[in-house]
C-alpha cells in the first residue's frame, strides 16, 4: 500500500490522495468506486464549497460508498491547494497520524 497521487481527473488542478494499492487506479470511475466499495479505505475528502467546476455534489458518492470517509468543506473555490493550502496540509498530517501506525524502527 502506497500514498498515490491522482491528478488525471482535471489535469494537474485537481489533487487527490488516497491510500492504495500500487497498481493504477483511474480516479472516479466505476472500478475506482467499486475497489472503494469493496476495500473500504479510509478516505480524507478536502473541498472547494465555491469549486463552480467540480461542485460539492461530486463528493455524495464517497460519502455514500464509503464507511471511513472525513469530509472537510473548505470556503475556497476550484484551486483549493493554492487558496488554502495550509489547511489542507493540517487535514492531511492529522488524517494520516490518525489512521497510520508507526513503523518499529
């Protein structure tokens, strides 16, 4: 299990981490969705309230699909990372110390 990247979904404007396996995985497609159905992985979602691109509405199926699912709804709009990005870095570092175990060294 990796940490990966997905930012195919528009470009490089769109950023997306999800804890899975290494081999590829589209974002938001039907295997995308059937894999987070079927693996449950917890899930951190950080969006833009003011995204005109990619409404909120676009996070209702992993709210639905997924048990695991933190859900921040930041007042930015479509560049969230720019706009907010320290926010989004705390939601991240505090999402992953929740929910990763250390490694013994």
């Amino acid at each position: 299990m990796v940490l990966r990247r997905f930012s195919s979904w528009c470009g490089s404007a769109f950023n997306c981490f999800v804890i899975a396996p290494q081999k590829p995985l589209s974002f938001y497609n039907f295997a995308t969705q059937e894999y987070f159905r079927k693996y449950q992985p917890p899930t951190l979602i950080v969006w833009g309230k003011n995204d005109h691109i990619f409404p909120a509405e676009g996070t209702y199926p992993y709210q639905r699909d997924l048990n695991d699912v933190e859900f921040h709804l930041l007042d930015t709009g479509h560049f969230a990372l720019e706009e907010d990005g320290d926010a989004i870095a705390n939601h991240i570092t505090q999402f992953l110390a929740s929910r990763l175990q250390p490694i013994p060294v």
